[in-house]
C-alpha cells in the first residue's frame, strides 16, 4: 500500500498543515518534462464527480486551481442531478453520469482521471463496476462514504427530521425509502442482515449479496489503474470517517480497518487484488471539515464551516500532487524516461520552411474545325512542374540526456550509450557512465591491468598454469603432451583432433567455466562497487586538500593535477604486478621485511623497479604532498 506521504518521499516526518502546497514548486520539474511555456505536455483529462445536495458550480475554485497549477489540463465537472435532484436512487444517477463520461473517455485513448466528492464516490465506484470498457487511470475518492453512512448529520436531520440514528434503518430499509439516495448507503451496524437484504446499491456493489453480474463487475472494477482515497477525522460528516478508507464500525461501534472487513478478506470486488498490485493511495488529512475540500479560498473567515486557508490550500495542494503524479506517466507521447539514461521528454512545436514540387496545369488555346465545318477556337490542359514555398508547424520529441549518457544518433529518442572519459581497453565496454565491463582475462577500471587465471584458486591446468596476456595456457611436465582439451596432459602422441572431437571439448569447457565465470563476475561487481564507495570518499579529500577551489582551476593546474593521476595510476599497476610476482614466491619469501635473496626468491631479481615499488610511498608524498605511508607487516 502506497500512501501520500511515502509518495512524496516524506516517510516518517510530519508535515505542517501546508507541508504538501509547499513541496509543489519543486515537484513539475522532477516529474515533468521541461518544455517551453506555450507548448506544455497535456494532461489526462479530468472528470468530476459532485456530491449531495452540490453542483458543478461549487467545484469552479478547485477547477480554477487546477487549470492554474496544470495549463492545459482538461477538466470537465458533470453537471448532472444537482440541489436536491442529488437526492434520486443512486443507480439512476449511475446511468446519468455514465452517459456523460463515455464520449468524454471515448475522446481520450490515453486514459482519464476521476475526482469524485462525498456521494458521488460511490456513483464513481458504480459506474467503474459496470462500464465494461472503461479507461479510468486513477480513481480519487474525495471523502466519500465508500462502506456507508452511519451518522447523524445536518443533512439527515434535514430529511428526516423526527428520526435518530438509530430508528433511521427502520425508513431506508424499506421499498420506498431505497428511493433516495442516502438510504442507498446507510448502513446501520446493529441491523446487518436488513442492510444485506434491503440495500439495492451499497451491498450490490461491494459483493456482499450475491448477484449474477459480481464476477463481471469485479472484472471492471480491477481495470482501474489507481485508487485513491482520500479523507480526514475532522470531515465532520463522513460516520465513522473510516469510511473514506472501506472501514467501518462492527456490531459493537468498534472501527474495523479496511484490512479487516470481510469484503476485503473475501475480496469480493477486487479490493484486496488492488492493494496486492499497490494501487491504493492513501491520503488521511486532519482539520478539514467535509465542506472546506473544494470552498472558495477567498471567503476562509468562519472557521466553524470551512476550515483555516491552510486547510484549504493542503487539500488542493494535495490534490494538484496527486494529478501532478498521475500525470508522470500520462504526457501524450509516452513515458518520462524510455530508457535509464534520459532525463526529460519535450515536445517542442518545430516550425518549417522549405520548396515543394507539385503539378501545376496549364491552358493552351488553338484552332480546330467544330460542326458546320467552322473554324473555332478552344484549349487543351497540360500539366508543368512548378515549385511553392510551404510554412507549417510540426510536433518533434525532444530527449534530454542525463549526464553521462548519450544518444546514438541526433534524432534518437533513447539515451542508451554511455560516456566513459577514458575508453575501455582490450575489449571492454562503456556499460554505464564512467564504467567499463571487461573482457574475459583483463581487469581494472579500464580493463588496462591483466588478470592472472593462474591465481584464482580454481584449478585451471592438471600441471602447470602459465599466465598469459588477457589469458592463460597450460604446460606439462617432460615425456607429456597436452591434451585435447588443452588443459590435461596425457603421455603419447596425440592424433589429429576430428571435428566431433573439438565440439565436444568446447561444450565441455563451456559447462565447466559457466559456474566459475559467475562467481568470477560477482567478485568483480563487489569489487566494483567498493571500488566506487573509494572513489567518492577520495572525490571528496581531493576537493579538502585542493589548493583553490574546483571552480577556479586554471587549464595548466587541471593538466598537472591529471598528470598526476596518471602517475598514481601507473604506480598502482607497478604494485598490482608486483604483488603476482610475490605471490609466487610466498614460500621462499616469509617476510617482505627482511631483504629479498636473489637465491631464494629468483623472480625479484627480473623486476626491475622492485626496489623503486618498495619507495612507492614515499615517491608519491613527494609528489602530491600526501602524508607518508609505510609498508606494516601485513602488506
């Protein structure tokens, strides 16, 4: 389950009352694409859904808002059962507002966004049961009474007014009260098997009376790609507030959580497919009442009905988020980032100016002879080719790489090369920005350093191993030759391999090298990955122990800084090779501490900067001005 402030990456820290209105400037340009003002990637559409007793013009603020925070955005408020039309069978509204929004859906391919208030939550969450083909991407339920009402508000006491919460069943769970809209969703705890028999929208709709169209409904509803609900405990009106979330009170007023009603267990309507998937938002706000979640934020001064102007603003803050995120996948034209090197996606009005080839007809007169053997005159059309200036407009996507990447070509719409500074050697590949994958053999951050085989630890050659430039060969012992497989040695002359015989050793070494070369190469991502945990540490001594600041190097101080690395660089291979020559004569050498006997240690005499690599340290203090370092008894 996903929720608001985990969405915003805020998890764990409390947001003021305008924490989210306050996090907006930031969000358009990491989740949209930067495009220039008058040519802004759209939207999906936005449909709105009005509650009891409301109309489309109660919501012209928050449609202000919107459009002012997302230009562009469509945004149409169904003007449909208003005033105490509202107060109609929930089905009948269900068919209304479904006629609306199918040529509105119809018009948009790419997917709409519903924002539905208070009751007409539930007509939304009808409407996406029974629309077969829908193309809801998020569903946002706008305080609503998603598992029923119970709860004496001014509304009912308006309606109803000699009856009390708790003889009200004894009205809506009769033929002619299912005849208005609020006894529709009352669901009265204590009188659970009058709702399940009475109900003809509430328990319909959330699977808890059987009916021949659950399986179809069920299917519907799981067609919508977000469900976001949304909700507060001071609404005020929503009884229990929960309600807002699919809970609600048990026979003894306990709240249950959505979790653990058993529509939710049973997932009689696809609730808990929708949580298993993460497709269930949810935003709890507190101190909003019911009536402040679309009012004018310019007439804010009775606290008593409408809620501070901080309330106000969260909410549409809140809202205008939740577009805003939906929205990072739906700018017309695709995805925000194709690919893992782009960073925005433009679509940019291309003006044209070019010459263009058509067939332009011309009229040439002569002189035939017509009827009466007269002489008359008339024409015949032929065709020349001629030329036009044509100025039009045409759309193009723009990509914009991320640093370090590239495209393959200028038009491309991907950023799938990366950028090493330094080219990968023997083989190697740039895979990602500043990072080579090596070839088989060869080593280091450019693939530069060879890898002895021969020191893996894994047996490589029945005798002996003899490491070789990016590989490796095997030798014998004299009176053996080696084998077919070039790794064995065998007494004998050896035939001429056959064809068969060749395949057959290579699907062997194959098989044999398959399991070592995968623990080879997560050594070497581990490697890596310390290797690059180094990098940013030095990345950062170098900028303490720089002379000036980053900014105001001079070209002759970077060269010299990168001579330098350089220097550190080929000193760091002197050692790695020095350390394979040691390595191979660990016996003969306990000690790197007492002076190396050419007699027993045979191989330091070919090195011929063994006695310049033991002064490594210090050569390098001297010429970067690092502190001196020592060889300990560990090295």
């Amino acid at each position: 389950m996903n929720s608001c402030g985990s969405m915003l990456g805020l998890r764990g820290l409390r947001l003021p009352p305008a924490g989210i209105l306050l996090l907006l400037p930031f969000l358009p340009p990491l989740l949209l694409p930067a495009a220039p003002a008058p040519h802004r990637a759209s939207y999906k559409p936005v449909i709105v859904v009005h509650g009891l007793f409301d109309s489309s013009y109660s919501f012209r603020h928050l449609l202000e808002y919107i459009n002012e925070t997302h230009p562009g955005t469509v945004v149409t408020v169904l003007d449909l059962f208003d005033g105490r039309e509202s107060l109609r069978p929930l089905w009948e509204q269900v068919q209304g507002f479904g006629e609306a929004v199918a040529p509105i859906m119809a018009e948009a391919p790419e997917g709409v966004h519903l924002i539905c208030y208070s009751q007409g939550g539930l007509v939304c969450r009808a409407l996406l049961s029974v629309m077969e083909e829908h193309n809801v991407d998020s569903f946002i339920s706008l305080s609503s009474p998603q598992m029923g009402q119970y709860g004496d508000t001014d509304y009912l006491k308006w309606l109803f007014p000699t009856s009390m919460r708790s003889n009200l069943y004894r009205i809506c769970y009769s033929p002619w009260g299912q005849e208005f809209s609020i006894c529709n969703y009352w669901h009265d705890p204590h009188h659970d098997d009058l709702y399940l028999n009475a109900s003809s929208f509430l328990a319909l709709i959330n699977g808890e009376r059987d009916h021949p169209n659950a399986t179809a409904w069920r299917k519907n509803f799981l067609r919508v790609g977000r469900l976001v609900l949304i909700g507060g405990p001071d609404d005020g009106v929503i009884t229990p507030w929960q309600s807002s979330f699919f809970g609600f009170y048990d026979a003894n007023e306990t709240v249950l959580e959505m979790e653990e009603q058993p529509v939710y267990l049973r997932d009689s309507f696809g609730l808990k497919t929708l949580l298993a998937r993460g497709a269930i938002v949810r935003c709890p706000m507190a101190g909003i009442a019911h009536t402040a979640w679309h009012s004018n934020p310019c007439s804010l001064e009775s606290r008593r009905t409408m809620g501070s102007r901080n309330e106000l603003y969260t909410v549409f803050g809140g809202l205008s988020f939740l577009l805003l995120l939906m929205s990072a996948q739906g700018a017309k034209g695709g995805s925000l980032k194709e690919s893992q090197g782009v960073c925005s996606k433009q679509m940019l009005v291309v003006p044209l100016h070019y010459n263009e080839s058509y067939s332009q007809p011309v009229y040439k007169p002569y002189l035939t002879v017509c009827n009466g053997r007269r002489i008359c005159s008339t024409y015949r059309t032929t065709y020349q080719v001629a030329w036009r200036e044509v100025r039009r407009e045409v759309q193009q996507t723009h990509v914009v790489c991320c640093q370090g990447w590239k495209k393959r070509h200028p038009g491309a719409l991907t950023c799938d090369e990366a950028i090493c500074a330094k080219p990968c050697l023997n083989r190697g590949i740039c895979v990602r920005p500043e990072q080579c994958e090596c070839a088989p053999g060869w080593g280091g951050k450019h693939c530069h350093v060879d890898v002895d085989e021969c020191r893996t630890g894994i047996t490589l050659c029945s005798h002996h191993c003899v490491n070789t430039a990016g590989s490796f060969t095997c030798g014998c012992p004299q009176g053996l030759v080696l084998g077919q497989d070039r790794r064995t040695c065998a007494e004998g002359v050896l035939e001429p391999p056959t064809g068969a015989s060749i395949l057959s050793v290579a699907v062997r070494e194959a098989e044999h090298d398959k399991h070592d070369l995968r623990q080879e190469i997560r050594a070497l991502r581990g490697r890596l990955e310390r290797l690059e945990q180094w990098a940013g540490q030095a990345g950062a001594w170098v900028r303490a122990v720089l002379p000036m600041p980053p900014e105001e190097l001079q070209p002759e101080k970077v060269a010299e800084l990168w001579g330098r690395s350089d220097r550190i660089e080929s000193l760091s291979d002197q050692v790695l090779l020095l350390e394979e020559r040691l390595g191979t004569c660990e016996s003969s050498c306990p000690s790197l501490l007492e002076p190396p006997s050419p007699s027993r240690c045979p191989q330091l005499s070919q090195i011929p900067f063994c006695s310049s690599t033991f002064s490594f340290p210090q050569a390098l203090s001297q010429h970067l001005s690092l502190p001196t370092l020592s060889l300990d008894s560990h090295t």
